[in-house]
C-alpha cells in the first residue's frame, strides 16, 4: 500500500512506478532514517501524542529492522516506493497500528531532508579520515626524505631546486583546505529540518530543538518552506569533492611524470601498477590515471546537481530525488580513490640519484642575480644581465657555471671569484629560510605545524564519537 492513494481512485501505470520509485538506490539512507524515525517517536511521545508503551513498541520495532538491514535480512516488496515507504510497511508488519501514528506531522519531505543530513554528516567524517591518512602518508615521505634536492618546475619547465620534501608537503596543505571546507559543510548540515512537515510546518507540539538534540544537530531550521527543499549542503559536499578529486588529479599527474622514464624520480610499488596485454615490460601507473579520471566524474556530480536545481520552484518537488545518485557516487568515489592514492605515497620510492642528475645550474640562474643585488645592482638589471649569461651559455653549449669569470665580468663588473658560491644547490635551498620556503629548516617547521593539524583532526574525531 503506498503511502498517498487515498484520493486516487485507479492504478499506477508500472512504467510510471518504475520512474517515480527510488527504493533501489535510496535503501542506503535505511539506517539514518530509523535514527531520525527513533528520534521523532521520543518527540511524539514528548508531545503527547504517543503512549510510553506505543513509542517502546516502535523502537522495538525499529531496532528489529535496522538488524535485518544490517545483516541482509530485510525482504523488500514490489510495493516499497522508497527507503521511508519500505520502513513503515515492516514496522506495520511487526508492531501493528501503533506503526501509523509514526508520521503524525511528518512528511516525508523532512523525513528524507533530515535523512540526507544525517548521512551527509557521518559521510563527511569519513572523508575527513581518509584525507587525513593520506595527509600521515605524505608527512611521512617528507620526514622520511627531508634533504632530497630536486628541480623544481613551473610551466613543467626547470626553474629553481627545491627539496622534495617541500614539493611533497605543498600536497599536505591543499588537503588542509580540503579539510577546512568539509568542515564548514558539516557545520551547515547539521541544522536539522524534521519538524517541517510538507511545507507549512508541523502543527503539533514538538520540541524541535530536543529533536535536533537527540538527533546530535546543532541547531534547527528557521524557515519550513525552505528546509524542505534546502539541498545546499549536499552541493557544499559535491563542491568539496570536485576539489579534492582535482587536488588528487594533480597529485596524480605529478607522480605520473615524476615516475615516468623521463624523470624517474619515484618508483611506484608493484601493487598500484598494472601491466600491458601485450607489451612485457610495461609497468603502467593505473591507479594514478584513474584518481586523475575518477576527477571528472566527481566534477559531473556537482554541475548535475546544480543543474537539476536552478530551475525548481520553492518547496519540495520530485526532481529533488535526483539528489542521491550524485551524493552517494561522490562518496564512494571518494571512499575508494583516497586509499588508493594513500597506498601509493605509502610504498613508492623517491630516486635520490635521478633527482641529483636531473639538478642543472640554469636553476641557480635566479640566484646569481641575487648575488648582483647584494651587491647593489637593481634586480630588473641583474635579471638582464644574467639572462645575457644564460643565453651565452647555450650559444656555447656548456652549463651556466661553466663560463669563466671572465664571461661573468663582461657582462657586469660586479662579478668577482666568489660568485662561484652561488653555483651550490644546497646553498639555493638553505637560502629560502622564511616561513613556506624550501629550506630544510623551514619545511620542518611546515612538518610540525602539520602534525598539529593532523592531531586536531584526530581530537576532534575521537569527540565526535565519544
């Protein structure tokens, strides 16, 4: 029986029912939707509108159903439209009438509303957890190679050295937003929506801020007109996915080339690689080409969603069931790449020696023209005049440092003999000692305010549960 055929007097074409049922893919939200059917029996109750014995028996019942979800033990029928349809019809089976006061106020407009935050919110967490492995994993690599030198790129052309440990953690950080915004995004949907009704609001006493309470909801909803039909956290989480799909593309794309036989600057482990069907000695980096293509389906999630939402009316419309298939698919998405891409940081090998080999003085050509300006040369000038060199260099086909300080001293008088100084790379790198700079001292700091981070997360994660 569904739960609106009162006023209709035929069937449902069965194509339509196919259409407009979504038991197929909403079961996922069964456990969420007994926690928030729990809650708003013990607000019935509260209310009034509920014996002791009737709200007991509907959490008995209800307690009955979670276990058969939870062990593959609930029999679904044809007739369960959805998640919230399929529950009520076994509670009915199992406690009798008492099953029908159950919806006294409630819609089904903030009984699925509320579902989705609950959902959303421990789905967050999980995210937050995975990110924050990945985030151990990249630490531990940075720790672990603290003074690797390497080159340095922008526009994938050689440009100054850094460490590689400073290359690793610039990854760490673009996590920690990732972080920051999921944060936020829990904060918002944890503003509870039951209490609503259809539209209108509910027109029975119910202590919607104990509700919110007891729901573990940090406040509740102003406006019941726009609580039904309020998705915002749901794009909020999808933004947050694209981001971290394309923060963990980038990631991915510089493992590719870095591993790549051009560079060879990392070794991926045996396990995060595949072969080639016909080729014998190929080692490809799959799991890094699918987190870069896995990127754009995250993408595609939100600008569906955004799309379906435009053009809506107030209030709840059916085109708002449209928001699960992208929300649960950003999240296994994400429940699948994130440890993934942990077990390739995990196990993969940085090349000392290929990074060294691939270390050119072109990439001290800036700090040659520091040294003209701690001698007094304007720097739009020394970059002219280092530039001349660099040119020279390639004219001659031999490395910068190579030149005679006769060639320097054409160029500028300002050279003297201890501008060779300057060709030293660790000397490069020991110079960028301000905060975010590659110097070994100043990565370490990065590294100890990032496990201050990461232990905050885990702080706040062990409290959530408590």
């Amino acid at each position: 029986m569904t739960l609106w055929g009162g006023r209709f007097s035929g069937s449902t074409d069965e194509r339509m029912k196919r259409f407009n049922d979504s038991f197929s893919f909403d079961w996922r939200l069964y456990a969420v939707d007994i926690q928030g059917s729990g809650a708003y029996a013990s607000a019935l109750q509260r209310a009034g509108l509920l014996t002791e014995d009737e709200q007991q028996a509907i959490h008995a019942g209800l307690e009955q159903i979670l276990s058969e979800f939870a062990e593959d033990r609930f029999a679904a029928h044809p007739t369960d439209e959805d998640i919230h349809t399929a529950i009520e019809r076994r509670l009915t089976e199992l406690i009798g009438p008492a099953a029908g006061k159950l919806h006294t106020g409630r819609s089904r407009n903030d009984q699925v509303a509320v579902d989705l935050c609950l959902w959303l919110l421990e789905s967050i967490q999980r995210t937050h957890d995975h990110l924050a492995e990945l985030q151990a994993a990249l630490i531990d690599q940075a720790e672990t190679h603290i003074s690797l030198i390497m080159p340095g790129y922008t526009h994938l052309q050689p440009a100054q050295p850094v460490l590689f440990s400073h290359w690793i953690m610039s990854y760490f950080w673009m996590f920690q937003r990732d972080q920051a915004r999921l944060h936020d995004c829990a904060r918002r949907a944890s503003v509870c929506p039951l209490g609503s009704g259809a539209l209108a609001g509910n027109p029975f006493p119910i202590d919607r801020e104990a509700l919110a309470a007891d729901l573990g909801m940090s406040a509740v909803t102003p406006n019941s007109i726009d609580a039904v039909s309020n998705r915002d956290h749901i794009v909020e989480f999808l933004f947050c996915a694209a981001l971290i799909g394309t923060h963990l593309s980038r990631l991915a794309e510089d493992l590719i080339l870095f591993s790549s036989p051009g560079y060879r600057f990392l070794q991926l482990d045996e396990a995060y690689t595949t072969g080639s069907s016909l080729m014998p000695q190929k080692r490809n980096p799959d799991s890094l080409e699918l987190t870069r293509g896995k990127s754009g389906r995250l993408i595609g999630n939100l600008v569906g969603l955004l799309t379906v939402l435009k053009g809506l009316p107030s209030t709840y419309n059916k085109d708002l069931q449209e928001d699960k298939d992208p929300l649960f698919d950003a999240v296994d998405t994400l429940n699948m790449t994130l440890p993934v891409v942990t077990g390739v940081i995990e196990t993969m090998l940085p090349n000392g020696e290929a990074m060294n080999a691939a270390l050119d003085t072109s990439l001290l050509a800036t700090d040659i023209a520091d040294y003209l300006v701690e001698h007094g040369v304007p720097f739009r000038d020394a970059h002219h005049v280092v530039g001349r060199l660099v040119m020279q260099a390639e004219q001659k086909q031999v490395p910068l440092a190579s030149l005679s300080l006769g060639d320097f001293q054409a160029e500028s008088p300002v050279f003297a003999s201890d501008v060779e100084d300057s060709f030293s790379f660790e000397r490069a790198i020991s110079r960028k000692n301000v905060p975010g700079g590659t110097a070994t001292e100043a990565v370490n700091h990065q590294i100890t305010s990032a496990k201050e981070r990461l232990a905050d997360h885990q702080g706040s994660a062990r409290s959530s549960s408590e």
